[in-house]
C-alpha cells in the first residue's frame, strides 16, 4: 500500500505552482512600491512565492492566506537599500533569513517583532547587507535561545559593521 504524505490529504503539495491569486496579491503590491522605483515582474513574483513555498519546505512549516511576504513587502519597500535591481532577490533572501531564525529560535519571537528588528537592522548597522543581517540574526538567534529576551539584543553592536 502507498503511504501518502499527511499534508498531501489537505491539499498541501511539496513543489505546487504559484496561485494564481497569490500573484496578483503581490503584483497588487506594485501600486505602493513602485512610488519607492521598486516593482515586481509577474516572473519575479512567480519566482519570490516558489523560493517561499521552499522556505517554508525546508524549514517544515506551513503557511496559510499570504504568509510573510506581504507583511514584508510592506515593512522593507521603503527601505533605502532596496533597487529596482536587487529588489526581488533581497526578498528572496529576507525570506529564506525570516524562516531560519524562527526555526532557530522555536517561534519564541513574534513574526512582526522579528520583521521589525530585520528592517531596522538592515536599514541600520548592516547597511542593506544580507550577509551582515544573517550574522546579525544568528548572534540574535544565540541570544533569544539563551532565555533572553529580543529588547535586550544590543542594536548597536551591529553598528558600523561589527562582525558577531
């Protein structure tokens, strides 16, 4: 008999295309990121909701209604870090960081809380740096898992660039 995966019996498929709806949810974002120069091409967005779905795979999670990037698309446009170039793939990398740290620290920080620490540290210290965010998430990380709690992370510590 073939065993079927339990989350195949909710409709939920490991490698499923992008909805349609969800694309135009995101392609709906346009209208307030593109005052910022900041667009995403219907590929772009087909492209940002699959590296989701594998975020969100690899990290064993499910997400229901539009997840984390509508909120982040939200939180990060304004950024003055974020162009028209690498706007979709600084999403993309957002992500994939969002999912880790929360794995990392079994969901003991809020998804808004993280998201506003990852935009004013991006914005801050890091300086639009996703390889100074990530090892600023991971001495984060290090942080909450030993009892503390996220308002007593120093902020300043990534200032300038420091290595953690």
């Amino acid at each position: 008999m073939l065993q079927k995966d339990p989350l195949s019996l909710i409709g939920f498929q490991k490698d499923a295309p992008a909805a349609p709806q969800d694309i135009d949810r995101l392609l709906a974002q346009n209208q307030v990121t593109a005052a910022y120069g900041l667009t995403l091409s219907r590929a772009q967005a087909i492209s940002l909701l699959q590296s989701h779905h594998r975020a969100l795979n690899r990290a064993g999670r499910l997400s229901f209604g539009g997840g984390i990037l509508d909120p982040m698309i939200a939180l990060f446009h304004a950024s003055p870090y974020l162009t028209k170039d690498n706007y979709a793939d600084t999403l993309t990398e957002l992500v994939n960081l969002f999912y880790d740290f929360k794995n990392e620290t079994m969901d003991l920080v809020s998804d808004d809380a993280l998201l506003d620490w990852m935009k004013t540290a991006f914005d801050g210290g890091c300086a639009g740096s996703i390889t100074l965010l990530a090892q600023a998430l991971d001495a984060l990380s290090r942080h909450i898992r030993s009892g503390k709690p996220l308002d007593t992370f120093p902020l300043s510590s990534i200032q300038g660039g420091t290595q953690f």
